[in-house]
C-alpha cells in the first residue's frame, strides 16, 4: 500500500479511468458511447490546448491552424499516397510541431504578449485557412473525402461496422495525452513553463530561456493538437478548410479548459464533462422541444444561443473554472471542519 | 589576483539621458561590497547592466575575465551571477518550494534532486514553515526571503541584492543582515544596494557611492562616511550613520 | 531583446528592398500591367478610402474599448449585425431612411452597450483576462444566433429610392453615380464616408474637448491615478462601453444601404476592426480612421494585385507585419 501512495495521485487517476472508461462500450448504446467519445475527443484537445495557453500563459486563439495540418497531412497522404492514417497522424504532428515552433518563435522572438498574442494566433490561423482555400493539392475549398471502407480496418483507421473501436482510440489518445500532460507539469518543462507565465522576467534571471521554453511549449501543444485532427478526418469522413481550420474549432478547443480551470491537470477533462453533454442537450431540445416550448423545433441556431448564454453564466459565477470553484467549496468546508486555525502568514 | 568582477568604463545612456557614466569598479571573491548613493543615482542601471537586462551603451563586464557584456539575462544566470529586484516578483500561484524549485532546477538533475535542494534553500533562508504555501500568501518579509531564496538556488558565484531590505522593520533587517552574512560563509560574493546605512555599513568590506550615475567613492565604510564628495551629495537628504 | 528592435527595422529594410528590386526587374511588365490595370486600380483606390472610413467607425468603437476597459470585445462584429438589422426594420416597415435611422440606431446601440457592460463585463471586471474574452465570445454567439433565429440566414438589403441619376441634396443636384477619372463612386459609399469621416471628428471633439472626454482619456492611461483624482472609473467604463457600441450602431446604418445583411456579416468586420486597431494604435481614435483607410485600401488593392484570392489575405498579411514591426500601431503609444 506504501508503494501505491508513492506514485503520485493523478497517474493513478489515469489508471482508474482507463478501467472505468474502458467498460463503457459493453453498456452504452451508440448515441451514448459518441458522446463519451466526444467529451474524451474534445477533453484530448483542451489539454493539448492547456500545455500552451494554461501553463505558458500563450493564450491561442488559432488552434485550428493546428488541428487542420493535422486533418490534412494525413488525409493527403491516404488518398494520394494510400498511407496508413497511423503514419500520417505522425507525420501530421511532425509538421505542426515544426510549424508552431515557427509560429511560437516568430511571435516570441519580437515579444508579442497577451492580448497582441491571442490576436496574432487567431490572425495566423485565419490565414492558414484562407491558404488552404488556394492550394489546388488539398483541393482548395471544395474539401476531401475520405474514401469509405467496408467493414473495420484497424490499418486504416476506419471502423464501419464496430463504433466502439473508435471510441478505444481516442479513449488511448485521451489517457495518453493526459499522461504527457501530467508528466511535463511534475516536471523540469512544466515549472520553467508556469515561471514564464507568472513572471518572465523572474524567470529569465532564474536561467530559463524563455524564448527556447515558448517555442518548445507551442510545438508540443501543436503536434498533439494535430493529432486529433487526423482522427477526426477518419472519424468523420470529410474535410474541408472551413470544418478543420475555421475559427469555431478554435473556439470549441479552448472552451472546455477555460470552464473547467486553466492551468489545471483535470480542467480540460472536467470541462468536456460539462460543456460537450450539454452542448448536445442544447440541440435535442430544440430538435424534440417540451411541449410549451415547441416554436423553437428545429429552428437553427437556437442551440448556440442557448450555449452562448449557458458560456456567460458558467463564466460569470466560476471565473477560475470549474475545478477552481471545486477548491474554494473544499477550502470553505475545511475551514468550517477546522477548529484549531492557526495563524496566517506572520513573519 | 584576477578580480571575480570587473566592470570598465560601464556607461549606460537612455535617449538623452547618461543613468551611468563611466563606471570602472571590481569586485573580489567573497567580498561584500555595498552600493550607495541617493535616489537616481543609477544604482539599480547599473546592477541591471550586469544581470543583463539592460545592454551597455559603452564598456565592458569581465566575469572570471570573461566578457559578458552582451549576454541575455538567463545566460548570465546560468554563469553564476544571480540577482534579486527591488520590487520582488515571486510567481504568485505557485508554492514556495516550487518558486525555489525553478532556480534549482537549473543546476540538478530531475525533479527530487530539484526538490530537495529547493527545501535545503528554503530552510536557509528560515521559511520552513510556508514551504507549501503559495506565494501570494506570504508577508513582505516572507516575499524578499523568497527572493533571496531563488537567487541562491542557483548556486551563484555573484549574488547582486537590491534594496532587499526596503520595507521592512528594523528587526526584520537585522534578520536580513545576519542572513546576507551567512551567504557570504557560504562562500558567495556580495553586491549589495541599500538604503538602510546601519546594515550596509556593518555588512560591507568596501562601500561604492554612485551620483548621477558616476562613482564618487570607493573605500572602507568608515574612511567614505567621512568623504567630503559623498556628504555633499547626499545634502539634503536626511542621513545618519550609527557611529559603529 | 536588447538588439530586436534595430533587427525588426534591418528586416523591414529588407523586405522592401526585394519587393522593389522584383519591380525594376520587372519593369516593362510592370508598365504593361499598369496601363491594363490603371482603371481598376484607380477604381480599387477610390473605394477602398471610401469604404475606409467606415472601418474606421467600427474600428474606432473598438479601440475605445480596449484602450478603457482593456478587453477585446469579440461581440464587436455581432453587435453591428443588431444595427444593421434594426436599420433594415426601419426601413422596411417604417420606411425610415438609413441616414436618419442613425439618429435612432446611435442611441440604442448606446443603451444596449451599457446594458451589456453592467451586467455582464462589469461582474469579471476582476476575473483574469481569457474570462472577458470568453464572455464577449459568449455574447457574439448568442447574439449571432439570436439573429438566426429572428431573421433567418436569407441575406436582408435594402434599396434607396433615391441615388441613382440626377439627385438633389439641399441645394446642390449631383448626378449619381459620379465619375472622376475613370472611378465610379455612388453615393452610398460617399454619404457612408463623409458621415463616418464627420462622426470621427465629433467623437474626437468629444473626448478632447469635454469634461466627460478628459475622464475618459486620463481612465484610459491611468486607472489608479483617475481613480485618486475623484473620477468614477466604473461609470466612466459603462459610458465608454456604450460609446463603442454606439459607434457600430452608426456605421451599421451607413453601411446597409451598399451591404446587405445577415447573422454572420458582422464576422468579416470583426477581423477587420481588430486589425485596424492594431494597425492605428489600441486607443487612439485618429489612428483607428488612419487605420481603416489603410485596410479598406488593403482590401480593394489586394483583389486587384491577387484576384483569386480572398480580400482578407492581405489584410492579415498586414496585420502579422504590424505585430511583429510596430506592435503599438502607427500612432499608438509604445508601453
């Protein structure tokens, strides 16, 4: 049992998870067993998100310029090529690493911060679409299909018959990313990162290279970024520009954790636990309203609305997110429980 | 003998203003060597030239004769020079371990070698006790201890405080007095701005006064208290000095 | 960065030097072109300054915001959609005309903005700053929606019964279109011009002039200090809010006589106006008319040098350039 203890809590959590999530298939129906694959999807991307935006404090507001190199990448190299989507998950994170690193340097190298940062990512990534819009061998705005297999082909990612395979990649992709995530925040990268967020000038003359731990930050959270989007390109069967690099995948990837706590291990997690149920509530309400609400049947965009004011409260009433709301509950029970207070910082 | 720092002919010009002019000083090992002079004098310039923020406009910085002069602030800190700031800047959320930690990191390998040299500093500095508190939650007292705290976790050869008293009481700086003293055991050589003149009169081995930017003095803290030049700069000022 | 910035200028010097040695070398294609293109580009020219102006407007509402309230309002763009689809009610039901409807538009997009700022900026005013841009995030898409739902995404126009031909305005009869050297301007996007070039000097006159506009300029640059000096920052950011807003509700009714309108238009201005106020400077109300004009040529020109391309290709290219060159703008402050 002391061995157990040793190994730190949130490793642990991962293992419980892979046990727990792992169980879901042979007791969910389809329509559920999606939705568990669309929390782990999205919870994947806000950690991958976090690496940059929660922990170096480079807040992005393009991630899709990412998250479509990688749609991209391995879709070309499949329909051209006849390469297994695997490799080009691979290569595709190879190339967004290379690129944010390019991105994160070319903004860091001139000290674009803050607001400018965030304005920068999303002007870039909107560039990238507009690009990829021009380029004849993506075949520009008119997209790509990914031809359709018969039956499940693990070689080539597509599952026709058995959903659940789909889910027990991105079910693996999630644990792992949460793994990656864990691992760089216990150590050396994770405290020189969250030191470059908190004060960069202090950290600079505590001997961190901030320019070097930027660009390294971008490349991670851009490869892994990535490799979501090639899964999607499978998952889904078609990309075009607007679906994989437009600015509502941006939006969706850094929602979930900005509501369930930046800069935490589980806020991507807890996040996607919230918003990506409730996002789907929201459209079959309005697809199959209650009866004194039936003029908004399938009238189209009122399950945005309904999310963007669902998006306002939640940050209204949580702003340090979900799990920093779940400390200041448990600090105020503690208090309560506590008795013997000792003293506050006296010197 | 080589002296540890040399810093010659340092000139530090902002537009049209000169903030230090000529600045030739040298530092020895093991020194404490004090820096004085009224406010503007270009103190904290001068100290930012050498910590590398700042980039000389004219002159040279020679650390273990070895030209500095130009190199970014981490890679000075990784050559062994590190420095705190007058206004302190802990990485707030952070706790006091883990704010050391990313000073020690620099010089150990992986994250509990890092950890326990980060306790070991902690405890030098005497802040045990808020060891797993965050840093926000720290006096002011507490915050410049951090302070120190991170500029010494990176094993520095040269170790540049700023005003690192400011602010505090009279018992707090004689705390501060007899912990600067003990760095110095340890082997490290001190530049130290201060206002508070009891502390840096008793610290120092040698004491240099900066006015507008140039040196005026540099000697035996006795033989520059009684320095005609640095009695009429600081005219005007309200000065004392504890007879020793 | 000590040695950066003399970096970031040795580039630019670069940049330039290879853009025009391209042009020497291509000299007689250059000529050729020119005389081809001469028309289209003098055309591009003229519409750009003139749709310009208008950018600016949006622009300008914009930098106010940023430079007293310190956030980015991502509803900028959705909050033009509102005035622009109040405009088309008006004048479909009421048959009120645009350049009247500001006079209505102005007001309640003002209302609208303070309303907005009390309840939901003012609460995370102390919130970290990725809050507020979630909740102006929030708000466009609420907003966006809200006009999907009421509207439908079918594009809404309108069309002036007078401008076309001889038309008379006061005492002078212009016969519109009118046509100077080639270039056709109609006098939508001229009275859009003058209009948004006149409410530019007033909002200037405004904030150098009154006592309201000196609160707001000393909030802008030191919070603390008007803060001491008695001035009621909290009152002074609902105002300065509203008056962002209200300055999308102008330029929405100048602009729906030429653009016709539906949930996503304001999208397109939203990129636009961010990028014109880093260009100008974020707080500076000349710099975000200087910066409009820039961009509306941006825009026109880049159709004409890049035809297959979108418009806004080049306005991004601009905006990355500004980033990483001059990130205080053209007359902005440097921090």
């Amino acid at each position: 049992m002391n061995r157990l203890r040793q190994i730190p809590g949130d490793y642990l959590a991962v293992a419980a998870l892979l046990v727990v999530l792992g169980t879901l298939p042979f007791f969910l129906d389809r329509f559920y067993l999606s939705l568990a694959l669309l929390i782990l999807f999205w919870a994947y991307l806000g950690n991958a998100w976090n690496i940059m935006g929660g922990y170096t404090g480079l807040f992005s507001f393009g991630h899709a310029m990412f998250y479509g190199i990688g749609a991209y990448t391995s879709t070309v190299l499949l329909v051209d090529y006849a390469i297994s989507p695997w490799v080009g998950m691979l290569a595709g994170a190879i190339l967004a690493g290379l690129f944010g690193a390019f991105v994160g340097f070319l903004l860091s190298r001139f000290g674009v911060r803050g607001h400018f940062f965030a304005l920068g990512t999303f002007a870039i990534a909107e560039m990238v679409r507009l690009l990829a819009t021009e380029f004849e061998f993506i075949n520009t705005s008119i997209g790509i299909h990914i031809p359709l297999v018969r039956g499940d082909s693990w070689i080539r990612l597509q599952f026709e018959e058995t959903f659940a395979n789909y889910y027990y990649v991105i079910l693996i992709l999630f644990l792992i990313g949460q793994i990656i995530t864990i691992t760089i925040v216990r150590n050396k990268l994770g405290y020189y990162f969250q030191a470059i967020r908190e004060n960069e000038e202090a950290a600079a003359s505590l001997g961190v290279n901030a320019l070097r731990y930027k660009v390294i930050s971008v490349a991670i959270s851009a490869a892994l970024t990535a490799i979501a989007g090639s899964f999607f390109a499978q998952y889904f069967l078609f990309i075009d520009p607007t679906i994989v690099f437009g600015v509502s995948v941006s939006v969706q990837i850094l929602l979930r954790p900005i509501v369930g706590g930046v800069g935490t291990i589980w806020g991507p997690f807890v996040g996607a636990l919230l918003l990506t149920p409730l996002a789907e509530f929201t459209r079959s309400v309005v697809r199959k309203p209650p009866s004194f609400l039936d003029f908004i049947e399938g009238r189209a965009g009122v399950d945005v609305m309904l999310f963007g004011a669902i998006l306002i409260i939640v940050v209204l009433f949580m702003p340090d997110g979900l799990i920093g709301a779940g400390k200041r509950i448990w600090r105020r029970f503690k208090k309560q429980n506590d008795t013997t207070a000792q003293p506050q910082g006296t010197d | 003998m080589t002296p540890l720092l040399n810093l010659k002919g340092l000139t530090k010009r902002f537009g049209g203003l000169v903030a230090v002019n000529d600045v030739n000083l040298t530092l020895g090992k093991e020194e404490i060597l004090g820096l004085i002079g009224p406010n503007g004098a270009g103190k904290t310039t001068l100290f930012n030239m050498i910590s590398g923020t700042y980039l000389p406009t004219s002159g040279q910085i020679l650390f273990e004769d070895k030209d500095i002069t130009d190199l970014p602030p981490h890679k000075i800190a990784s050559l062994g020079i590190s420095r705190t700031f007058q206004l302190v800047k802990p990485f707030a959320k952070l706790t006091v371990v883990d704010n050391v930690m990313i000073g020690t990191f620099l010089r150990t390998r992986g994250n509990k070698q890092a950890r326990e040299k980060a306790r070991e500093v902690v405890k030098f500095v005497g802040l045990e006790q808020y060891a797993d508190r965050p840093a926000h939650n720290l006096t002011t007292s507490g915050r410049k201890r951090l302070e120190l705290a991170r500029a010494l976790a990176l094993e520095p050869k040269i170790l540049l405080l700023d005003e690192v008293m400011a602010g505090l009481t009279p018992t707090e700086s004689l705390a501060i007095v007899e912990l600067i003293r003990a760095i110095r055991e340890a082997g490290i050589t001190i530049l130290v701005i201060e206002h508070v003149m009891k502390a840096i009169m008793s610290l120092s081995d040698r004491v240099a006064v900066l006015h507008h930017g140039e040196l005026i003095a540099i000697d035996l803290p006795a033989e520059v208290t009684s320095d005609e030049r640095v009695i009429e700069a600081y005219l005007g000022e309200e000065f004392e000095i504890a007879a020793n | 960065m000590k040695i950066s910035r003399n970096r970031r200028w040795i580039l630019a010097g670069i940049a330039a030097v290879v853009l025009i040695v391209l042009i020497a070398l291509n000299g007689d294609q250059f000529d050729q072109w020119m005389d081809q293109n001469g028309v289209v580009l003098r055309q591009a020219f003229v519409t750009g300054i003139l749709i310009g102006g208008v950018f600016g407007l949006v622009a300008m509402g914009l930098t106010l915001i940023f430079g007293v309230l310190d956030i980015i309002n991502f509803a900028h763009g959705a909050l033009l959609t509102i005035g622009m689809y109040i405009t088309f009610v008006l004048f479909d039901r009421f048959g009120i005309d645009p350049y009247l409807a500001v006079l209505i538009t102005v007001p309640l997009l003002f209302l609208l903005g303070g309303i907005i700022q009390r309840t939901i900026i003012y609460p995370a005013r102390n919130a970290p700053a990725h809050n507020q841009l979630l909740l102006t995030l929030g708000l466009a898409l609420f907003i966006e929606n809200l006009m999907l739902v009421v509207f439908t995404a079918t594009p809404r126009s309108i069309r002036l019964s007078y401008g076309r031909g001889l038309t008379e305005i006061g005492p002078l009869a212009i016969d519109f279109p009118i046509r100077i050297a080639g270039t056709t301007i109609t006098l939508t996007k001229l009275a859009a011009f003058i209009f948004a070039v006149f409410l530019t000097a007033v909002l200037y006159l405004l904030l150098q002039r009154t006592t309201l506009g000196k609160a707001i300029r000393a909030t802008a640059q030191n919070k603390e200090g008007a803060r001491l000096v008695g001035i009621s920052t909290d009152r002074i950011s609902l105002i300065t809010f509203g008056l962002g807003v209200a300055c999308v509700g102008a330029a929405a009714a100048l602009v729906l006589p030429f653009l016709s309108v539906d949930p996503l238009v304001g999208n397109a201005f939203n990129i636009t106006a961010f990028v014109i106020v880093v260009l100008g400077g974020m707080g500076s109300i000349p710099g975000a008319l200087l910066g409009g004009l820039i961009i509306g040529l941006t825009q026109e020109l880049g159709v004409v040098f890049a035809p297959s391309s979108t418009k806004l290709l080049g306005v991004f290219f601009v905006f990355i350039l500004v980033l990483l060159l001059r990130p205080q703008g053209l007359l902005g402050k440097k921090e």
